[in-house]
C-alpha cells in the first residue's frame, strides 16, 4: 500500500530507469517467465506448438500496450483502494476485443486457444506492470515497458514451444525439421512435458546466470 | 438416477481426469507460491474451494438469467423499454467483464463475511483471501460453465446443480494437488538438489512427474459412465 502515492507530474518520468531501459529490462533481466515467475497458466497451457503460443504472445502484446496506455492515461483520476479493480476491468475490456478478433479472423486459432484467451485477464503479468509501471509513469514509458515485457513474454514463449514442438512432433510453425522417421515424444506435447521443460529451461537459466555472475568476479 | 450419475462424473472429472492444475495448467501461481508446507497448501486449498463455489454460483446466475442470448431478464428489460422492437437480446459480450466483477467482488464479500462472523477461519485464510482474486482457476471454472450455459438449445443447458459440481470439485482437485505437492517439497528440502534447479525448477519438474501420474487416470469416465448406467 505504500506505492498509492502517484504524482500525476513530469518529475516522476526523472526517476527510475528511461524508457530505453524498461524496453530492454523487460527482454532478459526482468523477463517476466523466467525471472519474474509471472503468467505461468499460459506459459505452460499453449506452448505445445509455435503457432498457438505465437498467437498468445501477440495477444498479450495488444492487451498489455493498451491497457498500460490507457491507465497512464487515467493515472491521475486512480483512487488508491479502486485501482486493482479499475485495472480488472480496463484489462477484461480489452481481451474482450482480442477475443472477439480472434474469433472472426482466425477462426481455429480462436477454438484450439479456447479458455487461454479470455485468461489473460487474470494473467498477473499485466496486473503487475500496470501496478508497477503504468500508474506511475508517463504514456512513452509505459508504452515502451509494455513492448519490453511483452517481447520477453514472447521469447520465454517461443523457447519453449521450441523444444516441446520439435521433439514432440518433430515440426517446427508445423514445417517439419526432424525426419520423418523421429518417434514423436507424445509426451512433449501434453501437460507433463510442459512443466518438465520449462522446470529444465529455469534450471539452465539459473545455472548460466549463475556462471556468468562467477565469472564477473 | 440419469442426473446424479452426470452429477458424479462431472465431479471426477472435474477432480481428478481434467485436474485444474495438472491437466489444464490454470492456477500454477499459488501452485507453485504457496506449496511449501502442507498446512498453508491445505488453507489456500480450502480458500479457493470456497470462492469457486460462491463464484460459480453467482456466474451461473448472471449468465442464465442475464447475459446468454435470449437471456429472460435481459428481455424483460429490453420489451419494456422498446415494447415495439423485435429480436433477440444478447448481452453475451460482457461475459468476462461481468465474470471477473463478480469474482473480485465475491472475494471481497468472502474476506468481510468472515472477519465479521467466523474470525479465526479468517485468520487461518489470512493473506490467501485477496489473492484468489488473481487466480485463474477461478475465472477458468466460470469459463467452463459458461461453455455448457451460453448459446446451447435449452434441453442441454446446464442447472446450478451440475455447474456447482463442477466448480466445487475443481476446487477438490485443486486442493488435492497442491497438498500433494507441498509434501513432497517439504522431503525435496532434505534432499541434494543442484543449485541452479532449487526452488521454482525442482517444483516444476516434481509437478511435471505428477501430471504424468494423473494421466493414468485417462478414461476412468468412461467405465464409470459404463458401471453407473
């Protein structure tokens, strides 16, 4: 409760990181997967190919840059004890457009994603950088923070519906890369093989922070 | 006899085949934050039982009776504005805002009702209360039944009783998983983990293990819809 305080004036753009920061803390040291264990649900549900997990990533992506825009927008007229609830709700509104997109143009993509989409609402990624970035900041922060942590959910993403597509069906954007004869690892593509891989992709995560850190001295 | 047998499969279903957690991947954040010791994992379970059910409940309602097309309140309303228009209502697009007021709200009504009147429940739930707000199981449970409730001929719509299955024994499945998991973290501390795996990886991994465990109970409904008829 102590970050209700939100001076809607120019000097709270001067502290903090610039808005180039944000952009490129949001890709690798603040990635929201793997370092912020943030927005796990879809993460692990709509990873089993490139196309679906694509597809979400670029949902987030609109849902997020609109709804950290439109309450920088409002960050003035935000009471502190309504502000989560106001986040909710400006969040809902948007994936509801996104929905509903998805449905009239990308028909199948709508139906395979199923519940995933309307689940963004409650995705903590964007709950989080409108509580942390957007209330505070002007409208090309919040909007660069938002590309950021968007790119580095998309990254985590795609990591990871990598390696469970390739050894899971042996294709990659369905464009096959490994021989037809690969056994296909079933188990890649259902929920055991999500957890697994990215229980795996954390730990290399780790250890290679961890080394570059030793290395640094 | 027809309804409770779809009454039960509903429920086993909604436990242990398509387990929230372990099958769907919804609600992994507190799966993964809150499992590290059994009692804690037992309180979040019962919390988010009891929210689910309310939540469900109330979704149920408002969609039924206002929001699916064709909705009777939302008629009622919309011929006695406009006695002279003709066609069907349908509200259907505010479903998710509507779903996530109710439960930010429900949650809200939860924490006061319990502080009032049963305060050491309230203090045993403690932190975990306001935290449901933001779990997905939550929202994925209303979306489940809004599946079975919104645009589907009348003699297939879902009663509050089938949708209070599925919600509750979600919530069941829920707390199952994560009291299974908070056991087994509370060994993997004694245990040699490498460093780079500790924490969030070696829990991912153990959950990944016991996903795969739960998949053995792939078409168990099917012989149980067998023994029940």
């Amino acid at each position: 409760m102590s970050q209700t305080q939100t001076p809607a004036n120019a000097s709270a753009a001067d502290r903090g990181p610039t808005a180039a920061e944000r952009f490129i803390n949001g890709i690798l040291p603040e990635n929201p997967t793997y370092r912020q264990m943030l927005g796990m649900c879809p993460t692990l549900a709509i990873t089993n190919g490139m196309r679906s997990a694509m597809t979400m990533a670029a949902a987030v992506l609109f849902v997020l840059v609109c709804a950290n825009a439109m309450i920088s927008l409002i960050r003035g007229l935000l009471k502190p004890h309504l502000r989560i609830l106001v986040f909710t709700l400006t969040i809902a509104a948007f994936v509801t457009i996104v929905d509903r997109l998805l449905a009239a143009y990308m028909y199948d993509m709508s139906k395979q994603l199923g519940p995933y989409v309307p689940l963004i609402i409650v995705n903590c990624i964007i709950i989080s950088r409108c509580e942390v970035c957007a209330a505070k900041q002007s409208l090309p922060i919040a909007i660069a923070d938002a590309v950021g942590q968007s790119l580095g959910f998309a990254l985590a993403l795609a990591s990871i519906a990598t390696i469970r597509e390739i050894l899971g069906a042996g294709t990659w954007f369905g464009l096959r890369v490994l021989p037809a004869a690969w056994p296909a690892w079933v188990i890649m593509v259902l929920p055991p093989g999500a957890f697994i891989t990215l229980g795996l992709l954390m730990g290399s995560v780790n250890w290679f922070l961890a080394r570059r850190q030793e290395a640094r001295g | 006899m027809e309804y409770v047998s779809s009454l039960v499969l509903i429920a086993v279903s909604a436990a242990f085949i398509n387990n929230f957690v372990l099958y769907y991947s919804v609600g992994i954040c507190p799966y993964l934050g809150v499992s590290r010791r059994v009692d804690m994992a037992f309180g979040m379970g019962c919390a988010v039982t009891f929210v689910i059910s309310i939540a469900a409940c109330l979704s149920w309602a408002l969609t039924v009776f206002v929001l699916r097309p064709g909705a009777p309140l939302a008629t009622w309303v919309w011929h006695w504005l406009r006695p002279d228009s003709a066609g069907v209502v349908d509200l259907s697009i505010l479903n998710y805002l509507v779903y996530i007021f109710v439960i930010a709200s429900s949650v809200q009504f939860v924490e006061m009702y319990l502080r009032k009147f049963f305060p050491p429940l309230y203090k045993s739930f403690g932190i975990y209360l306001p935290l449901i707000t933001t779990n997905c199981a939550i929202l994925f449970a209303c979306l489940e039944i809004m599946k079975h409730v919104s645009g589907v001929p009348a003699a297939q719509l879902w009663d509050l009783g089938r949708a209070l299955a599925l919600a509750a024994f979600g919530g069941v499945g829920f707390t199952i998983a994560i009291v299974l998991m908070a056991g087994m973290r509370e060994d993997l501390d004694l245990c040699d983990v490498p460093q780079a795996l500790r924490g969030p990886g070696i829990a991912l991994i153990v959950a990944g293990i016991l996903a795969m465990a739960f998949m053995g109970f792939t078409g168990v409904d099917r012989n149980l819809a067998a023994l029940l008829r």
